[in-house]
C-alpha cells in the first residue's frame, strides 16, 4: 500500500494527476519490480506516462527509443515542463550539432537526465553505444513498437537492430508500447525484442467520445470539407490524403477559401516540418493537410475532426490515425471519404506488396 500511495504522490508531484488511467499503475509496478513489460494501448490511453513516470523514481538513465525526431521533441519538451530541472530529458537524433550532442552526454554523466530518446539509427551508433555502456540505464522503452515487426502496418527495419545493441549496452527490464498490434505482431514484436516471457497488459480499445462516419466519395469532395471545416469553424483538424501533391493541392484549396491550412509530409525539409507542428500545437493553424507521415506522437489533446480524403491503407492505420481526435475525451469527429476508384487503387498497391 505504501508503494501505491508512493506513486500516487509522484503522480501528483511530476504531472498534476490525482489518479492514475486504466492500468497505468499496474504497467509502472511490473517495470519498477524489474519485470519486461508489453503494453497495448489506444491512442491517447496515457502510454507515455507508463515509461515517464517509472524514469523519475528508478535509479540511473531510461532509454526511449522513438522513431520519429517530431514525437521525441514534443515529449523532451512536456517532461521539461514537467520538472525543474531542464536536463531531466533529453534526444539524440540527427537534428543535433556536436555542441548539443555533448551537452546531452554532460547532463547525463552529472546524473541530471532521467530519460533520453534515441532514434533506432541513432542506437546504433558505435559512439553513442561506446558512451552508454558506461551509464547506469533503469530500462529501455520500445515505444511505437509495432515498427518492428514486418507483419505491422508501420515497418521500420532499423528496429530489428535493438536487440543486439541492448545486449551491447547492457541488460535492463524492456517495456514495448504500442496502440495497435495484432496477435500475431505482437508475438513478433516479443521474440525480436527476447521478451517472451514479457507481462501483456491490454486496454480496452473503444473510445465513446469518437464519431465514425463514412460518406461517399463526390466530384464535390472539395466542396464538402471546406463547408464541412466551416461548420466547425475555430477546431483543430486533421486531413489525411494518400499522395503529397494531393495533400499540397488541398492545403492550397483551403487556404484560398479563407481556411487557417498548412501542408504536412516526408518530402518537406525537418524545420519546415517542425514549424508546421509547432504552429498547429500553439494553434496558429486550425488544419494541417497531411500524409500518414503527420501524426505518431502528436501530443495535442484537442483534435476535433481527422477527415480522411482517401482511404485509408489498412484498418490498424486508420484506427491509429482517427485516434489522434478527443484525446482530451472532448468530441472528435472521424469522416472517411469513401470511392470504388479509391479500392482500387488500394488493391493494386497493397498487390504490389503482398508478402508470400
């Protein structure tokens, strides 16, 4: 009972909660008992938390290995927020000159950092694993786990390097998260990860305060989003489309009709990108115009409409996707456009693709 009311303090003390979510207690007990740790858990179900926490009170370093540099600086920045002292997390990834690298690598040594994000292919560095060999890691946070299973709807092969490197590192509990996985890739992500023998804990995956709706596709489909966003003028939004020239084509469409839009995908430059999500979380824009590559990891609660222009690639995405709406349990409006031209084209991608 003590070490509940323990956590519950900590909770209160680092992010202003009085009570924990769902089985975030359960999942933080099972990694402090030194225990490995496979979460599922919905988008906006509090996942980060389940390694954030743990971090603070545990002895030594916890290495979150993220995929994406955006997701990294938005939770760097939250944790910072969170704590007096501005060292407390920190990322290593590409963006970084030598000068910031060795600042991170000081905080660390002077046992100021409680949580650093890497980047798979930052990891894998021979320096950066020579440097952590020598530091006191509490546990390695696999987050976005899904990446690392070819079975799942996001693969990233530098995930299947993690492993080996741990081992190089050294031994520590692991927790892998992830908001959507099959039986089937979850089994993966274990075996790779050598945690067969992990603890599962698996969340419920409705989300009441999402609305789905499906409309047919129309010649008027421009039309039909700019009175769609008009009628919920002010709320931040959401567009996936499939191809970038479509995403920016839109954004412009949108930007013509008097609409606060900006375009989002892989082919921009970091720092443009990076402005782009900085502006849409400080809400100097209302809608960003997106391909799939928006999103893992937006920490904005108030998402209220993701529309999809195409549909979606494959349904672990779309729920993924949908799910960066309501996350503050506000309302969050799905609309997915929907065309037999569409299907198509989805079914010669996906043939193209298909793995024996």
């Amino acid at each position: 009972m003590a070490e509940k009311l323990n956590l519950t303090d900590t909770l209160k003390k680092y992010f202003g909660f009085d009570t924990f979510k769902g089985e975030q207690e359960q999942i933080i007990c099972n990694l402090l008992d030194g225990n490995d740790t496979f979460v599922l858990m919905p988008t906006g179900g509090g996942k980060s938390l389940c390694y954030q926490l743990p971090s603070l009170v545990m002895e030594g370093v916890a290495i979150v290995i993220s995929p994406l540099i955006a997701l990294m600086k938005n939770q760097v920045d939250a944790m910072r927020h969170y704590s007096e002292e501005d060292g407390v997390a920190h990322f290593l990834n590409s963006s970084l000159n030598k000068s910031a690298i060795d600042q991170v690598k000081s905080d660390i040594l002077n046992g100021k950092t409680k949580l650093l994000y890497v980047a798979p292919e930052s990891l894998t560095k021979e320096e950066n694993v020579e440097f952590l060999k020598n530091v006191k890691i509490s546990f390695y946070a696999v987050d976005e786990a899904h990446c690392i299973s070819e079975w799942g709807h996001d693969f990233r092969p530098e995930y299947r390097r993690i492993r080996p490197i741990i081992n190089m590192i050294g031994q520590a509990p692991i927790i892998a998260l992830t908001a959507t996985a099959t039986q089937k890739v979850r089994e993966d992500i274990k075996k790779i990860l050598g945690i067969p023998d992990a603890k599962e804990f698996k969340s419920s995956f409705n989300r009441p305060n999402l609305y789905y709706e499906v409309r047919r596709k129309t010649n008027d489909i421009d039309k039909d989003i700019i009175k769609f966003i008009k009628g919920n003028s002010g709320k931040s939004g959401i567009i996936y489309c499939l191809s970038r020239k479509k995403v920016e084509e839109l954004a412009e469409i949108l930007k013509a009709n008097g609409i606060n839009a900006s375009a989002y995908h892989a082919g921009m430059d970091s720092s443009a990108r990076s402005a782009v999500q900085d502006d849409f979380i400080k809400e100097n824009i209302d809608v960003i115009v997106a391909t799939i590559a928006f999103g893992m990891g937006i920490d904005k609660p108030d998402v209220r409409f993701v529309i999809h222009y195409d549909m979606p690639k494959s349904l672990e995405g779309y729920y993924q996707e949908t799910g960066r709406a309501g996350r503050d349990g506000g309302e969050g409006q799905c609309v997915a456009f929907y065309s037999n031209k569409d299907m198509q084209k989805l079914r010669k991608f996906m043939h193209g693709k298909t793995r024996v």
